[in-house]
C-alpha cells in the first residue's frame, strides 16, 4: 500500500479524479451548515438548529478524506474549511455593519441571519479546527493499528474522539460564564450524544462512498511514515 505524508508528493505520480470535488462538497457543507444555524427545526420528539443537522456531516467527509486520501488531504481540507469560514464571517459581519437603504426593511432578518456574534465565531473556528485535527489523527492512526480492517470502529471512534473536543470547546469557550457549569455539562454530552449516534447511523453511507472513492482513484493510504502537525507546508 502507497504511503505518503504529503498529499501533492503522491500527485506528482498519481492524479486525483475526485479529491477537489470532495474538497468542494466539505466547503459548502460546512459554510452552510453556519448559515442555517439559526433555524430551529422540530422532528419528531427532538429539536435540532440547522447546524446540528449538517455539522455532522463534515465529520463524515473528515473520515472519508482520512481514509482515502491519508492525513495529508484531510489536513488540506480542514485548513481550506477553517479560512473559508473564516471569509464567510469576516465578510459578513461587515456587510451586516453598513447601514441599511432607506426603505429597506429586512434588516433584522439579515442579521439573525449572518449577525455572528463574535464570542461564538472565536468558539466555532477554534472548536472546529482542533475537533477535525483530532477526527483525522485517530482516524489514521487507528488505520495503521488495524491494519485497514474495521472501517466502521475506526470512523466511530475518531468522530467520538473529534465531537468531543469539538462539543466541549465550542460549549467552553463560546457558553462559559454565561449559563450555569451544570447547563453547560448537559448541553455538551446531548449535543455530543447525537453526534455520534449520527456518525453510527451514516456508517453504511461511509463505507458505499470509501469503497466507491478507493476504487475510482486506485489507491489505499497509510499514514505510516506521515507527520501529523497540523501546520505543515502543503505546497
């Protein structure tokens, strides 16, 4: 099995049919997934922000990225992730900022929109960028342990370890001072509890686009010989 701690040494020889489009779909999904936050949704017994219902899925494509593509293309999409919702916020915040034409009267509505307030913006980056980092570690580190078997423990186990970190960060760092530790307890372990029951559910969509993914591409990553920091050059 080729190995590789840079995903562009691995395309001087070999050239990814899929890799930006995938790129691409974890982009949207994840900048939308901060547009529709906003919006509270009741299905069945549970209510859920739009956020919690697309989040997620970020993680899954995280694990699809590791596995396929090895350490290195998932830390090229977390870091294009982490900018461009950076852009979403910093663009956003100043268009919501100038004033408004007179007689235009949607205001309030843009801003519940795109009005990020700034504590939670600092939490969601911080939250996402190490919760991904851990998702992609654990889930190449696990692949090495199990020597490839197993696609289902390795993608629930590095989503637990990732949700974690994320769901406490995010709840720590954005909620921390303003609501009791007790809510704040509970919040994170439901929160987290429904993530990863949401990793549990997809795992046979995991496992269709994997297989589907190794195929096309015609490879089979092991982070063997990779280094892991997350700031390595990815020229």
């Amino acid at each position: 099995m080729p190995s590789t701690s840079f995903l562009t040494r691995l395309t001087e020889q070999h050239r990814f049919k899929y890799y930006d489009l995938c790129l691409s779909f974890f982009v949207v999904v994840l900048l939308i997934s901060n547009l529709v936050a906003p919006k509270i949704c009741q299905i069945g017994p549970f209510t859920l922000s739009g956020a919690q219902l697309l989040f997620p899925l970020t993680y899954i494509l995280g694990d699809i990225f590791t596995e396929v593509y090895g350490y290195a293309g998932s830390r090229r999409a977390i870091w294009h992730g982490f900018l461009a919702q950076t852009l979403l916020t910093v663009l956003a915040m100043i268009i919501v900022t100038l004033p408004p034409a007179p007689g235009w009267g949607n205001q309030a509505a843009f801003e519940t929109v795109f009005g990020f307030l700034p504590r939670l913006v600092v939490a969601s980056l911080i939250a996402f960028w190490c919760g991904e980092f851990a998702n992609s570690f654990v889930m190449a580190k696990m692949k090495i342990i199990t020597k490839g078997e197993k696609l289902w423990a390795r993608t629930i186990a590095s989503t637990a370890a990732g949700q974690l970190v994320d769901t406490i960060l995010m709840m720590v760092i954005g909620f921390g001072g303003t609501m009791s530790w007790d809510v704040i307890y509970n919040l994170i372990w439901s929160g987290y509890l429904v993530k990863v029951a949401y990793e549990a559910l997809a795992t046979p969509l995991t496992y269709l686009v994997v297989n589907s993914l190794k195929k096309a591409e015609g490879v089979d990553l092991y982070d063997t010989d990779t280094d892991f920091n997350p700031f390595v050059r990815m020229n």
